[in-house]
C-alpha cells in the first residue's frame, strides 16, 4: 500500500530538535517562530532539480546534504547565523528507501548546525527539493554585495573547482574522456569521480566561520555560479572594478596528484561553479583579525585579489588575460 | 536567443512595493526581514504541480494568482497578517508570455495585499511552482488546531464544493461526462468548466477577515484537502470529536443552476478539495461579535456544526451518514 502524505512526512521529516525561539514547528497551517529584538531575520530559498543541479544517480544521502547546504551557504554569505528551515519536495513516488537515506543526509547537516526542520510538505512530481532557510543577523551587521569598496582585498574560504572537476566527470563528454586517458587515469575514471563528486556535494558549511567574520567584513557573497560570475555581483552592486590573481586561487590538492593541465585547473577555479565556499571583500588593515579567525575556526582563507575602480581584470603572473567565459546559467 | 536567469528575475520578478520592515529584498544571498517585537512570524510554503495542482493548459494568470492564494490562505487560517512571500518556479523553457501572464496573476494578490515578493529563484524542470509566506501574528493570538473545546461552534466562510466540481469537469470521466449528459449540460460542458474552473481558481482572500476573526477564535484551518479530511485535523489535534450537519453545508449557487443531484453535491462539499475557505470553532457566546464582523467585511459565515466528545459524525437531517472517504491525498 503507499504510504500516504501525512504518513510521510510523520516518519521521515518531523524533527524532535524543536528550536528555542521555534513556538510551533511541523503540524499546522503555518510554523511560528520569534525573532530576538536586536536580529533581523535572514531568509534565502534554493531548488535542487534532477538533472539540472544533480546527476539522476546521485546518492539521496548526498543529495539530502546538498541540498540543506545550498541554503545554509546563502545564510552565511550575509553572516547570518542558521535558525530553521523548511522542505517542501517533489517525488515521483512515495520512495521510503530513498526519503530514508535523504532524510540521513539533511539531517546529518542540520544537527550539526542544532537547526529544526519547521515545516513544508510533499508533492507528487518529478523529483525537485526547494528548501527555504532563515537566520538571525544582528541589526546593521548583514554582510551585503554592496558594500566593496576601492582598495579592499578579495578573499575566498577553502578552495576552489573540484565540484566543477566532477561534473565535468560526470557528464562524460569526448572531451573529458580524451583528456582523462592522455593522463592515464581512464582505467580510475569512475573512482576518481566517485571521489570528487561525493567531497564535492559534503562541502564543509561556512556558518560559524561567517557570524565571525561579519564582524571585521561587511560584503561577502557565496560562490554558487563560479567565482568569476558571482564577483561580478559584487562588483555591479558596488559600482567597483577587481583584479584578480589567477595564481593566488586557492586550488584542491586533486588537481595536482591527477596532473591537471594548469590552464584546466585556471578554468575550474573561475568559472566553476558548485563551490559554495565564502567570497568576501575587506579593508585589509583588517588582515590581522582574519588570519586568527582563519586559525580558530580551522577554515582556510586566501587573498586572491584587490577591489579597484574599473572592471573586472584577471592577471596571471601581472598578464592580463582576455578570456572570459559565461558563468553557469540556468537557461 | 535565451533569456537568461538573472533577465528573468529582473523583468518579471523584481517587485517595486518594498513594505516597511523589509530591510533588504531581491538581488543579494539572503533577503532580511525585521519583526515588530510584539508579533511572531509565521511561515508557510506550498508547491502547486502541473498534473497534479492543476491542469496542464491552466491560464498562466490563474495559476500565477493560486499559487500565492494558498499560500496566503496557510497564514488567514493563523489569524497572520500577509508580510511578505519568496518564489521559487521551476520553468521547462524560458516561456516569456508565460511569465509575463503569470507574474500578472500573482501581482494581482500581491498588490491587492501589499505584499512585496522579496526572493526567490527559477530554475529549468518540469513546471512546478513552490511560493512560501510570511506573515505577523500577535504574540499568543494565532488560531491552532490544537484549540477545539467541545460545545464549540464549526463555522465555514464562502461556499464549500465549486472548485472540486471543476476539476471533476476538468478530468472529463466517463462517469461526468454522463452525468453532465444526462442533465442535459453536455453543449455547454466546455463553458461550465471554464466558469467554474476560473472561480474556483481566483478565490477570495480570507486575510482581513481572519486577523480580524482572531480576537474571538483560537481555532482555524483553512479547507484545502476538503472539509472532511480538514476538521479531522482539527479534532486530532485537539483531542475532540464533531457533528456536522449536512444540511448546512454551504454551496455555490451553482450547484442548484445546473440541478446537480444532492447526493454529488453532498459529496463535492465534504470531500472536495481546494476550498481555501476558512473552516473554525468558536465559543458560541461570540455568535453575535461573528456576525457582525461577517456583515463589516463582507464574508459570508455559516455554522455547519458542533465540536462534541467522541468522533466525526455527518448527520443528513439528523440521520447518521456512513459513508466516509479518504480526503485527498498527494499519493
């Protein structure tokens, strides 16, 4: 017999971990939640489609992970610290092996972070997550895309293009077959993207890291669309321009034990998308401050860049180049 | 040529109506919100599905008005007052006319509620549309379902069963189509639907209203799975029993212009879904304070029924039905 909505969301999706400022979670029309006086509350929403955002085979467990991270990773990017946040999902069926291991892989995010799921709901329909996720910024601290200013460094947490790598791996095209025997790794093809793909989707969250940095940073951004496309934002936003050192990017260890060709490896870490690392702009007198942060919180930060008047300038070795590429675009 | 994601959001999706406590809306990680410090929030989403939620040639005008109608009917069911909403649509291609006739049909409640759209994201996938509200509600005033007490008075706005019989229509079973024959209905079968489907689709809100409703009730739920399957929320969650009588089911005049069988109509009104009427109980000593709220802003009020110990009962003038039926369910 299929088990029926209710049921559903009753076994997989009711979360004991009730918030302290949650007054009514998962059960009735609306959830109610309080908010602190001297917070605001942040709120960001993200879908994950089949086929668009991950491979049909991708692992629920993975996928459950991912898809909480999207969010939460839009939470840190303003400095907000994680609060709650809801599920509503798309199923083509009422596949309890599947809600099993997803609901492992949100969860095993959302404990870590002591965030309750409060609320959402089910539908019947090609598979499809939105998840909305809402935290609290104190009042004036929101770090904005905005807020660059001329003669600020340019910052990224963690490195940069593996998520990429793996979905270039993943789709299989002539390209990344031919390339991949020319490096000898086409008898590893599958364990090498088994491998990065699955440290690909369980990027570390940048939340506590992020509360933190609010404090010393006002303009941060999460790289989803690549590092070039989502600078871009904040140079719009600012009205400002950006060089960027191509080889200060801060690149995953893989790219050097697969003997990745290093204009490859530049592709990846600037238009790459996937990444969800933290990209920030800061008075560098501030330099200091971060380099402690960077130590106490055990999140590697590296300068790539300054914030300049003009456009966007990517210099490899002072050269400029002339390359540039879209950044990842849904349509 | 394409147009691209962040086009989109521009041209159709940037509201200019930014309310009073939004302190950041569309265009950065995270929107953010203030809450006034004596109300809570209350958050609600739901996703409306093509084939599921609604027809696939449905008016992009209808649907883009229906998916923030029940959402907006989650929060009138907690006497919540509309704050603001986040969209995130799923489009198979990026169909301008569809957009431009959608964005049409969910501004038309927007506006009409002062209700800034502050995120959001679209993506490509099978039609599939995911809205979530924000609502205030003063702190320890929202309307529960865990808040029946026996002796209470069941009340419904509106009329109950319309747009149940549209989508019935909408299917065109062999068992409607012979129904509608033998009413004599079936030249006109098309314009019935189409009559009935486009009310059923652009329902009242109930939102001035239910704020309002909420100084003298603490019980609410809005009726989207049908009446039946809605009060047994009602009466789990708060540990009672009801009788209802039939007879007092409000219907759409319709029901009597097309002479559809009392039986039938009986059914659409208990069992039908999509109502987004507000179904409550009540002390029965606020009768009076009810009516008069009902004529100033203009909802119609009906008592359908009485909150008792025990379980459901569904009298037809005073004789126990047996017939029940499962509500709708998503699987």
């Amino acid at each position: 017999m299929a088990i029926s909505e209710f049921e559903l969301i009753k076994k997989y999706f009711t979360s004991n971990d009730r918030g302290e400022g949650i007054s009514l979670g998962i059960g009735d029309d609306c959830a109610l939640i309080n908010i602190p006086s001297e917070y605001e509350l942040a709120i960001t929403t993200d879908t994950q489609n089949e086929g668009i955002h991950f491979f049909k085979d991708t692992s629920p467990f993975l996928l459950g992970y991912k898809s909480l991270l999207v969010n939460v990773s839009d939470l840190a990017a303003m400095g907000a610290k994680p609060y709650c946040f809801t599920l509503s999902i798309n199923l083509p069926d009422a596949n309890e092996k599947f809600l099993e291991e997803f609901s492992k892989g949100l969860y095993s995010l959302s404990s870590k972070l002591n965030l309750p799921l409060i609320g959402g709901n089910t539908s019947k329909g090609p598979l499809s997550i939105s998840i909305s996720a809402y935290g609290l910024v104190r009042k004036n601290s929101a770090m904005k895309r905005a807020n660059a200013r001329v003669n600020d460094g340019i910052y990224v947490t963690g490195t940069l293009g593996l998520p990429a790598f793996a979905v270039d791996l993943g789709y299989r095209s002539s390209q990344i077959c031919k390339l991949m025997e020319k490096l000898s790794l086409n008898k590893e093809y599958d364990s090498i993207f088994d491998h990065c793909y699955k440290k690909g989707m369980l990027i570390e969250n940048r939340c506590s890291f992020s509360t933190e940095l609010s404090r010393i940073c006002s303009c941060a951004i999460d790289i989803s669309d690549g590092l070039v496309g989502d600078i871009s934002h904040i140079l719009k936003a600012s009205n400002v321009g950006a060089t960027i050192n191509i080889e200060d990017l801060p690149k995953p260890s893989e790219f050097s034990t697969y003997n990745l060709p290093e204009d490859y490896q530049d592709h990846l870490c600037l238009y790459g998308g996937g990444d969800y690392e933290l990209l920030f702009t800061m008075n560098e007198t501030n330099e200091e401050k971060l380099q402690k942060l960077s130590e106490s919180s055990n999140v590697p930060v590296k300068r790539i860049g300054t914030i300049k008047n003009g456009s966007l300038e990517l210099l490899k070795h002072g050269k400029m180049l002339d390359y540039r590429e879209k950044p990842f675009e849904h349509f």
